[in-house]
C-alpha cells in the first residue's frame, strides 16, 4: 500500500495521521477490540497534529458512517441476491450480518474519512 502513501486514500484506508501518514491515529489498531475502537492518540507522535480538533468533532463521523453503512449494505444484497440467487428475505439477513460483522471497520473508516475532510498531506510535515 505504500505506492499510495500522499494521497488521502491511504491515510482513510491505513487510519494514519492524514498530515505525515506515519503513525497510527488510534491507540488500538485492532477496530474488534470493542473496549477500545474509539481511543484515539491526543497528537501525532511524529507530526504533532492534533486530531480532536475541537469538542466533540468526530460527530461529523456519524453522517459519513451513513454512507459507508449504506455502500456495505449494498455491496451485500448485490452479492446475496444476484450472486448467491438468495431471495429478499435472504438477502435481508445478509444485509444485517454484514452490518453488524463490519460495523467497527465501518465506525474506523467513517471517522478516518471525516478527518481527512479537514486535514491534508504535508509530505515534509515529520521533519521538525
């Protein structure tokens, strides 16, 4: 994945800092960990961007975790009913088990892409 490294794209898809793309943002980077999906590095070790930029700022996450929950929704009735040759009440248990299975990948990814909303890649930005 390193040939994405500056883009947007692979700070979303690797949760790093979306200014260096270096460390990690969460102190846990197992999102199945439930206990600790939401604990988050107050700065970036290498950068020192802050990443709570103000109170509650990752409830702005919750609009994009929508989306992504809608674009996983769909990716598993496509696969359930035309794939698989399931029927609607099929794929509606698809639907729901895909949601629940991915929903910490789903909150990750949200907040990841919610950030990177904000923040851009600085390519020098470690080098203090």
């Amino acid at each position: 994945m390193e040939f994405l490294k500056g883009t947007k794209l692979y700070s979303i898809l690797t949760g790093t800092c979306p200014v260096c793309h270096e460390e990690s943002m969460y102190v846990e980077s197992n999102p199945y960990k439930l206990g600790r999906i939401f604990e988050m590095h107050e700065h970036c070790s290498n950068c020192g961007t802050k990443y709570k930029i103000e109170p509650s700022f990752f409830f702005g996450a919750m609009y994009v975790s929508y989306a992504v929950g809608i674009a996983f929704s769909v990716a598993a009735f496509v696969i359930a009913y035309f794939f698989f040759g399931g029927g609607l009440m099929t794929s509606f248990w698809a639907i729901i088990g895909t949601l629940v299975v991915f929903m910490p990948i789903i909150i990750r990814l949200s907040r990841n892409i919610w950030i990177n909303f904000f923040l851009n890649y600085k390519p020098n930005a470690g080098k203090r």
